[in-house]
C-alpha cells in the first residue's frame, strides 16, 4: 500500500506509514465501528412503534451452535428499520428454553420493550415450536403478560415452507438418478473434460453440465432442465464411453415421462422460490406470490386432467404420459402448499386488507376499522396518493387522527418478517469468514464482522477517526 500511495500520492505516503495494520488495531478498529452500529441502532429502537424478529440457528466450521436474531421495527413515520440485533453462541443445549434466555436476554440488553413485539418468525425446528415449552411459546406467555391486548403472530419461515412443499411430490426416483449421472460425469476429470470435447463437437445448446447440491432445491430444478435438454448427448457420450448399462433409465420411456413433469413442476417452484427471496421483502407480496401459486396449481391438474400441456412443454414432448398420476401429484402438492402456510392464512385478511385498502369491502373489515375504510375509500386525494407512493409512505401520509386504528393495523403487517431469509444470507457470510483458516476467531469478533457486513446503517466514521488518533497518541 505505501509502494502505490508513492506512486499515485507521494505528498501523502508519511501518512500512509502511519497507518497501522497490526492484527490487534484492526480487530479493535472492527469492534470500534460494531459499537457506532449498535449506538445508532439503539436510538432509532427508541423510536418503533412496533418490531418483529427473524431467528435461525446453524453451526460455524467449529461446531459452535450460533444463533442470529434480526430485528424489523416501524417507527411513527412509516420508517423501517432492518438489522442485525445479535449473534449469540450456544455453547451447551439448544432447547427451547435455552433459547428463550438467550432471546430473553438480547431484547432486555437493547431495551427493546416485549409490550411492541409484533411478531417472531423462525425455521420451525422442534426447540422452537414445541407446543409447551418450546421458544415462541415462551415469548407468547412473555408478551402477553406484559400486554395483554398485544397478539404477538408466529410465522414459519415462507421460503423454508415452499421447499418442504416439494416433499410431496415424490420424486426421489427422478432426482437420485440424475444427480448420480451429473457426479458421474462431474466428479471425475477425465470423464468431465471428454464430456465438454463431446457436447463441442456435437454443437450442443449447452456446453456443460450444471452441478448440483443435495440441499439447494434451486439449483435441482436448473440441473434437471440442463440434463433434460443435453439427454440426447449424455445418451451418446455413455454409449461412446461404454457406461450406458450404468444409467438405464435414460432408454426407459415411464421414467423419462416422470423426468419431464420433473422439469416442469421444478421450473414452475424455482419460479416461486425466486419471487420469495431477497431482502426487505413486505410480508404481503410473499403470501400474495404463495397464493397466486396456489391458484396455479389447481389450474395446472384441471387443464392436464382435459390432456392441456400449455404450461408443462417438456411433458406435453412425452407420449406414455399418466396423467392421472400427474393430476394427484399436482393436487397433492396444492393441499400440502394449504396445510403449511396455516400461519399466514390465519393473517390474510389483514394482509390484504393493509396492501389494498381501496378496495376491501368495509362490512368485512374489523369493526374498529370500519369507518375508517368508508373515510379513506371516499377520499379523493388519498388515491391519488396511493397509486404514485409507496405503501408505507403511502400509510405515513395518512392523518394520525383520522385512521389511527389503519395505521396501527399498517405498521404490525409491514413489521412483518415473512422469511428467515436475511439471516439464511448472514450464516453465508459467516461460512465465508469463518473458514477452515480463520476458524480461531472470537465469537464476539465474529458478531462484528456480521453486523458491518450486513448493515445498512452508516457508522460515523468521522467520531471514530477522531478517537481512533486519539487512541494512537495515547500510545
């Protein structure tokens, strides 16, 4: 660094060499901006109205169970604030009231009052679901004896509940033999570079094969697209080879009509699966992509059960098709799709009713928010407001006075995490920092380099520079 700063700014290199990059100052620099963050995250918990919290649990490369709590909170403004509130490591048991202590102990460190808890979501695991004394049963009871009037909504995480959808297609017998082809070809160099010399020659459409991760349903549905569309090359490449009696199912006409309703459903879920990902995602336009899959579905099996493949291509290339079972398969998976997203059904009404208010039928609405609907429908210029601003400014804009009940009911749904997938983000950020070769970081160095990472907060770095001098002339 000196060498280019003599080259780009030699007036400047002095302070260059002043710089220090010891191990110790740069951990304590990393802790110094992790403290800015919590202060300024701290003044603005002051302020909401209302918060929610997204949990998750995974284990580092030292096996050290950590957890990660996300906290969403609205403030009187419609201002929505989404960070990290805490990395905790579980150093013993991770049973649901273990956790409820550490979650307990977070939330009375930041001040955060358990009256404004509008909602806790999580991956579902046992230690937090248990009926009894698992996690969101303790933070209920806790919530409610400090509010009785506040209902804290416990909701599944809707991206791990999609996934766990897809259970009941049964397609094991599809997948497990595909996966084995890809590794085959893959896993194994010679056969992976003859694979690539193979589809050039032949001018394929595609030059590879993609590869495959047990655990990432995403990546499954574009792996069985890739190999549905290179079979005929991956058939010629194993006969060249002499490997063909190793994968018979690529001459077998029932599995390769399952591999093409395969490809279709697959390709429809990824669809979903991306629709549902990313960050500062309101929990309204989540359920709203479930529910317009749902109405997919039930489209699907009725026009397949009239012989219409619109929306199945590969399927519809087929000629032994058994649409019969393909009809079950698709019903089965929209009453599975019914049985999981119980939480958010449970919600709906309030979900749609804050995301489209203009058009809810008043009588159906709540009582307390009746005539408040009536107010806001026949309000001219509050439409106009709704069509070119964005929901929450949209809800900001709104007389205090006039809707307080809308604006409460507003905030609780906007508050919402409808996934866990901020933290499921945070975990690869921690994978990534700590790796084989930095296994020996601290867990509180570890919380640090999570909280800068993942922050949308702007530390004050002209404070910390000023006691950053301070601290180097003490020295």
């Amino acid at each position: 660094m000196v060498e280019t700063a003599d080259l780009l700014c030699p007036e400047s290199k002095v302070k260059f060499e002043n710089i220090s990059l010891s191990r110790r100052t740069v951990t304590r620099r990393v802790e110094l901006i992790d403290e800015d963050i919590v202060s300024e995250l701290n003044k603005k918990a002051e302020s909401f109205n209302l918060y929610s919290l997204a949990l998750d649990e995974s284990n580092d490369i030292k096996d050290t169970a950590q957890l990660l709590i996300f906290i969403r909170g609205i403030n009187d403004s419609f201002e929505i604030t989404e960070e990290l509130l805490s990395m905790e490591s579980l150093k013993g048991k991770t049973r649901g009231e273990d956790l409820y202590e550490q979650v307990s102990a977070v939330i009375e460190r930041m001040k955060l009052p358990w009256s404004k808890l509008a909602s806790f979501t999580t991956d579902g695991s046992p230690n937090l679901t248990g009926k009894n004394v698992g996690l969101l049963k303790r933070i209920q009871n806790k919530v409610k004896e400090e509010n009785p009037d506040q209902d804290v909504i416990l909701l599944h995480c809707i991206i791990h509940q999609q996934s766990l959808c897809k259970s009941v297609l049964q397609l094991n017998h599809v997948v497990d033999p595909v996966v084995k082809l890809v590794n085959f070809i893959r896993a194994r160099g010679l056969n992976h570079r003859q694979f690539i010399t193979f589809l050039e020659e032949t001018d394929a459409d595609h030059q590879d094969l993609l590869y495959h991760s047990r655990v990432r349903w995403l990546s499954l549905g574009k792996v069985c697209q890739r190999v549905w569309e290179l079979k005929e090359e991956i058939r010629s490449f194993l006969e060249l080879m002499g490997k063909s009696d190793k994968f018979p199912e690529l001459s077998d006409e029932a599995w390769l009509c399952d591999f093409a309703f395969a490809v279709d459903i697959l390709s429809h879920m990824n669809e979903l699966n991306v629709k549902l990902q990313g960050k500062d995602q309101f929990a309204h336009d989540m359920y709203t992509n479930v529910r317009a899959f749902k109405s997919k579905l039930t489209l699907f099996s009725r026009q397949m059960s009239n012989k219409s493949f619109a929306h199945f291509p590969t399927l519809a290339m087929q000629k032994a098709r058994n649409v019969k079972k393909y009809c079950k398969s698709l019903d089965d998976l929209h009453r599975e799709f019914c049985r999981r997203f119980t939480d958010f059904e449970k919600i709906d009404k309030s979900l749609q009713l804050v995301s489209c208010p203009l058009s809810q039928d008043p009588e159906t609405a709540p009582h307390e928010l009746q005539l408040e609907l009536i107010d806001l429908q026949s309000d001219s210029v509050s439409k106009e407001k709704f069509k070119s601003l964005k929901l929450n400014d949209f809800y900001a804009s709104l007389n205090e006075a006039t809707f307080p009940n809308l604006r409460r009911t507003a905030q609780k749904m906007l508050a919402l995490f409808g996934s866990t997938y901020v933290c499921e983000q945070t975990f690869s950020v921690m994978n990534f920092n700590k790796a084989r070769h930095r296994s020996r970081l601290t867990d509180q160095h570890l919380r640090s380099i999570l909280r800068i990472a993942t922050t949308k907060l702007t530390p004050d770095f002209d404070a910390l520079a000023k006691k950053g001098e301070q601290q180097h002339c003490s020295h």
